[in-house]
C-alpha cells in the first residue's frame, strides 16, 4: 500500500527495480540493479492509472540509467498487447537518446492495482463533468454520459458531482439549454443512492441538502 499525498500524483510514477539475491545481506545491498520497470499514476487524459492488472515493460542496461527517470520516462511502461510477439530474439536496443536501455521481450511482470482516491477518477467522462469549465463545448456529451458511469465511481464523487451539477444551472441560469440533461444527472444520482448497494451513501446526501447546498438560482 502507497500513500501518495493528491498534490504529488501528477508527477509521481513507481518505478520496480530488480536485483540479485545472496545468501548474504552485505552482498545483496552491493549487487547493481539489473532490470528495471516502471509505472505512471497518471494517465496523459487526465484520469488516474485503471485498476486491475497491468503488463508492464522491462528494461535492461546500466544500472545507473535504469534509476535515472530522465533516462526511460519518455518510453513506453505497458506491453500493447495488441502488438505481435518478437519472435527471435531476447531483447531488442531502444533508439535515440535512451540507447542505453534495451527492452527484454523474453521476461515479463505484471502488477496488479487498486486505486482509492476520492478526489482522482478513473473514469474521462466524469472527469470531463468535474471539470466541465475548462471544456464547456463538451459540456452536453460529459451530462449524457453521466448515466453510463459506473454508479460506485460516481458515488465517491458525490458531493462534488452535485457541486458541478449545480453550478451548471446557477452559471446558465439565463437559458434552459441543460436543465433537462441537469435534472436527469440529478435524478440518476437519487436513483444511485437509492439502490440497496449504495444505500450507506443516504446521509452523506441528506447532510449535503442539509449543510452544503447552496445553488440559490437552482432553488426550485
């Protein structure tokens, strides 16, 4: 388990370094890393690394360049697995600056994750809502789309799902151009908290209508 403080995850990545072992811890702290793997907890939309499982790239090299971010953040970390198979061969030399680094095709790793974050989704179309100002052309798209989230992602978002909710109406308060799709967002939301499974989620509604809501022009 990895704590990483919200301010840091755009910029952190784990990196999965590999080294010999001994019958002797003296010598075990000596031996150089001879492999290495790497992961970024970001992806470039915006959203956070998926859970589940992950086929991650080795790489092979000096040891120093396989510590030295600067040297492999440019590469890929993750198999395609739509790619074929090199089928002669062990390893093959990465081009260009990196060509210190050669990728091992005949070893594999893979890591499994889970994300628990309730201020960083996984999901591109709740984010897109979250974050509806800096995109407003796709403002209506992210509304529809709401109803296909996965209703447990939506619901660790909830406060601030309604807070984006809410400021779209106070903020377009002038036309009717998505009171419609607000509502049903809105109605989809009460259906979620409805539901046997995401029942426990009732009071942190109630103690939003209650304590935090404040849409004066979304009132009624």
């Amino acid at each position: 388990q990895i704590a990483v403080p919200i301010e840091d995850v755009h910029r952190t990545h784990l990196r999965f370094t590999f080294r010999h072992r001994s019958s002797s811890d003296s010598k075990d702290r000596s031996e150089r890393i001879f492999s290495m793997a790497f992961v970024r907890l970001m992806r470039p939309d915006g959203t956070t690394l998926r859970d589940g499982e992950h086929d991650l790239v080795l790489y092979k090299g000096d040891s120093r360049k396989l510590e030295d971010a600067s040297a492999y953040l440019s590469l890929p970390s993750t198999r395609n697995l739509s790619e074929p198979k090199l089928l002669s061969g062990s390893s093959f030399r990465v081009s260009g600056a990196t060509s210190g680094l050669t990728v091992s095709t005949r070893d594999s790793f893979q890591i499994s994750t889970l994300v628990c974050s309730t201020k960083l989704t996984q999901n591109v179309n709740l984010l897109g809502l979250l974050k509806w100002r800096s995109k407003p052309s796709l403002l209506r798209g992210n509304l529809q789309k709401l109803m296909n989230v996965d209703g447990g992602e939506v619901i660790k978002f909830l406060q601030d799902t309604l807070d984006a909710l809410f400021s779209i109406m106070m903020e377009h308060s002038d036309t009717d151009v998505y009171d419609t799709l607000v509502f049903d967002a809105l109605v989809f939301i009460v259906g979620l908290v409805a539901d046997r499974k995401f029942q426990h989620f009732n009071t942190v509604l109630e103690a939003y209508i209650q304590q935090h809501f404040s849409a004066t022009l979304a009132y009624k």
